[in-house]
C-alpha cells in the first residue's frame, strides 16, 4: 500500500495501511450496518486530479460517481483551490448573526441572476439536508405567520432522497432508507415514484404520467389544500437510481399546487450547477417555476460544504406584508454565508459559464447512447438518465423485472470488479450510478462504458457459476 502525504509536516508520513487501520478503530461513516459499524474500512483514497482518483494502493479510478454527485468541475482544480486560499487569507469567516460578506452578496445576485420566475433571494446552508430543512422550516414559518398553523403537511415520492437531518429525512421513500430509522411520519404523504420502468405493464407513458397526475389531485381533495403546505420533488430522482419522470408530469403538479396555493420546492442538490447542462434544470428542462429551490453539492463543485435554498420574491414579500412584522424566522447556521464557500461557488459558477454547461449539453447525448448499448447485456433491464447522469439497473429477467431475486449485491459485485478495472462505480442495491466529474471527454466516456461492461459481464459470470442466476 502506498503513503498518504501529510500536509502538516510536508512529507509522506502515514502508511496507506495505517490509515485504513486508524478508520477502522475510530471512525463512523456514512450508512453504515449495525454488523460492522465503527469496524468497518471502506476502500481508501488519496488523491484526485480531473476525473481520476488514485486509491490506497495506487491504483489509477475513473471517479464514476464524482465523489457524491458533486465534483462537477473535476478534482485538483487550481482556480478552485487558489480562490479559497485567498479569500481565507482575506477573511476566513465572519458571523452571519450581525454582519455579512461580500462574496455571499455577489453570489446571490449570481444564483437569483439564473434562478427561474421570481426567485431572487438565496438562504445559504452548510449542504442539501441542510437545504431542504430550511425550505421546509420556511414553509412552516409562511404558514404560520400567514395565520394557517394547519397548513404544514409536505407530500413526498417513493424514490425520493432528500437528506439525512430528521425532517428531510422523513422524506426519503427509497427501499431500506427507514426500516430502522425514525421520521417525523405524521407530516409527511408519499405518494407514487414517476418511475416509468417500474409503471404498470402495457401502461403507456401518457397514461403513467395521467396515473401519477391523478393520484396528486386526488390526495390534494382527500387531505385538503388548507392542510398541506408544500410538494418536495427533485426534477430527477437522483439517489432513486436516476429516476427521469414523463413528459409534462411534473408542470402538471406545478399548476395544482399553484391553484391549490401548495408551495413547489424543487430539489436541485444534485441536478443544478451543472449535471443536466444548465445552472438549474427546474424552468429549462421541466417547464417549471417552482417556489424555492434548494441545491448544494455542484455548487462548489464539492470542494467546500455549501448548499442554499433560492427563494420566491412572492414569498417574502407577503412575509413583509403580514399581520406579524415582528415573527422571527428562528433558523440559521454558524456556516450560512460562509465566505470561502460563497467565494469558491463564485470561481465554480465562472468555469461552468465558460464553456463547462456548453460541454454538457455536447457530450450528454454521448454519455447516455454509449451507456444504453449495454442493454444489450441480459443482467441489465434498463439503462436510463440525463445529461451527464445515468443508472444501469439489473434485474433477475426483464420479463419478472424483479430486482430482488438479484438482491445478491449486484450493484457491489460490479462496483468490485470495476474497482479492479480502473472505475469506481456508485452501487445501489441493484443499481450502477453513473455520474462522473463534467469535464470528462468523449475518449474517456468510452473507456468508462468498456469497463462498466466488462464489470458486469464478470458479475455474470460469477451469479451463473455460483448457480444464482441463468440470464
Ligand atoms: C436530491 C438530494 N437532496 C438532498 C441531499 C442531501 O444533501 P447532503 O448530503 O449534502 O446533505 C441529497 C444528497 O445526495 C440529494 O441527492
């Protein structure tokens, strides 16, 4: 295993070795399972530069995933790196409470300047959950100083993934994410995934998309308008395993939330800033103007933890306007505005204006036609995505379309072997995520989908020898 270098005394001075050790006596990752929970080593890396990582024994990966959706701009960014080593030496940080910065103000001007309709405002945050907290807070606080305490529920989807702090977090409807989790369940509806791989067989897309239209109006008229204060969606599914709705789906729910005066949230943590081609993909790709967007990750192209909800001029006027001047919104963080943060989002937002959205929309198309020829591969019964981000789902048979029978780790089975290739893949169940840094080239693309076949070609291979699966 090779050295990590460490930064402190400018030398190579931890073993790869010694780190995975050090990780498994004392650190908790994300998502972990009871069984292995603080004993756990995941696969170590060490460092990054453009669409590659190098791991803990040197091995040279296509970062498939771009880290969590987010390394946008690609690793070891020299214009990124340099604008938050100056600003930090110009001002590391200041409190939000009574005083603010310039690069959040400039920000802000910047994000309202792409933002759709009336959106003009930005609350800054320290991530998504962060985000979609603070969208969902807000809510509660509009409708409360607006004299409507009742009007508080938040109607959600199967698929959704929408954070890790306790509301948001109530939100998600993915399989597994609340077998063993608590959520503040008595605010929250779900309603159906716009999933069309998984809409009813012989349902065309027209009538899937009626189906899930049908089903909002009529749980609108069951629960009642009065009682529901927002709809939270993201325009893609991301961690739901890329989940692209029917055409014309969701600026159908638009308009009934909008006559049913129900706030829009559009989840963007993962779509805006880059991923679909555009700053934000809400007005753009979807033909909607939602109320509040939240985002994050691309922001800052990961490389500062910063997210923020873009808010309605409507909504903040009619706060201005209320019976209560005096209501205090009593939300904020000791990270909101945060002036590395607002300055590096800043540099980021200047790249992908200068030419990193235009590349986007080149070689998306590319990147899904490349990734939909392993259809061809009998374990693959669907590849599907936008822009730069796509899912390669298996499944036992595409007739059954059962995921579970194949609930044999597929989705770690490819990852392992594609980690042997040169490719970090995101598994998800019996899911592949793709979603790789936006600088990637059509050349590297290629190389990309040559080894996610090969991948899971072994993946095959294996099931059909240990007798799991016949495909
Ligand atoms: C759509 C969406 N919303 C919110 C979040 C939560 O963001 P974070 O992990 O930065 O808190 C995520 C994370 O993947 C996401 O995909």
């Amino acid at each position: 295993m090779a050295a990590v270098r460490d930064f402190r005394h400018g030398q190579a001075a931890l073993e790869a070795a010694d780190a995975v050790a050090l990780a498994k006596g004392h650190l908790v990752q994300p998502w972990p399972y009871a069984g292995d929970i603080g004993a756990e080593a995941r696969s170590l890396v060490t460092s990054g530069d453009g669409i590659y990582l190098i791991d803990g024994d040197g091995k040279k990966l296509i970062d498939g995933p771009a880290g969590m959706w987010c390394i946008n701009a690609g690793h070891r960014r020299e214009e990124l790196a340099r604008v938050m080593y100056e600003q930090t030496m110009e001002l590391s940080y200041n409190t939000p409470w009574y005083t603010m910065n310039a690069p959040s103000a400039e920000l802000s001007h910047r994000i309202a300047d792409h933002a759709p309709g009336d959106l003009s405002h930005v609350f800054y945050t320290t991530g998504g959950s962060s985000a979609v907290e603070t969208a969902l807070r807000f809510m509660q606080f509009y409708n409360n100083v607006r004299g409507r305490p009742e009007k508080k529920l938040i109607l959600s989807r199967g698929g959704a993934y929408h954070g890790s702090t306790y509301l948001s977090a109530s939100l998600n409807g993915r399989p597994r994410d609340r077998d063993w989790m608590d959520g503040a369940d008595e605010l929250v509806v779900k309603l159906s995934s716009p999933d069309p791989f998984r809409r009813p067989k012989g349902m065309t897309l027209e009538a899937f998309a009626d189906f899930l239209v049908d089903e909002f109006r009529d749980s609108v008229k069951r629960l009642g308008a009065d009682r529901i204060g927002c709809f939270v969606g993201e325009p893609v599914q991301a961690s739901g395993g890329v989940i692209v709705p029917p055409a014309g789906y969701l600026k159908r729910i638009r308009e009934i939330c909008r006559e049913n005066d129900i706030l829009y949230v559009s989840d963007e943590v993962v779509t805006a800033f880059g991923r679909l081609g555009h700053v934000f993909a809400s007005e753009t790709l979807f033909d909607i103007e939602p109320d509040m967007i939240t985002f994050a990750k691309g922001v800052t192209s990961g490389y500062f933890p910063l997210g923020g909800v873009v808010i309605s001029e409507r909504l903040l006027r009619d706060l201005n306007r209320s019976n209560h001047p005096d209501a205090m919104f009593g939300h904020g963080y000791t990270y909101t505005s945060h002036p590395v943060g607002c300055a590096v989002a800043l540099k980021n937002l200047d790249l992908l204006e200068e030419g990193l959205l235009d590349h986007v929309r080149e070689v998306g198309p590319y990147f899904q036609a490349r990734l939909k020829t392993l259809e061809e591969l009998p374990l693959v019964g669907d590849v599907r995505g936008a822009g730069l981000m796509a899912c390669v789902e298996c499944v036992a048979d595409r007739e059954s379309m059962d995921p579970l029978q194949l609930d044999k780790d597929v989705g770690k089975r490819i990852d392992a072997h594609c980690h042997e290739l040169g490719l970090l893949v995101r598994p998800l169940i019996n899911m592949c995520v793709m979603s790789p840094p936006l600088v990637i080239t059509r050349e590297q693309i290629d190389h990309l989908v040559e080894i996610l076949r090969e991948g899971i070609s072994r993946t095959m291979d294996d099931l059909r020898k240990e007798g799991v699966w016949q495909g």
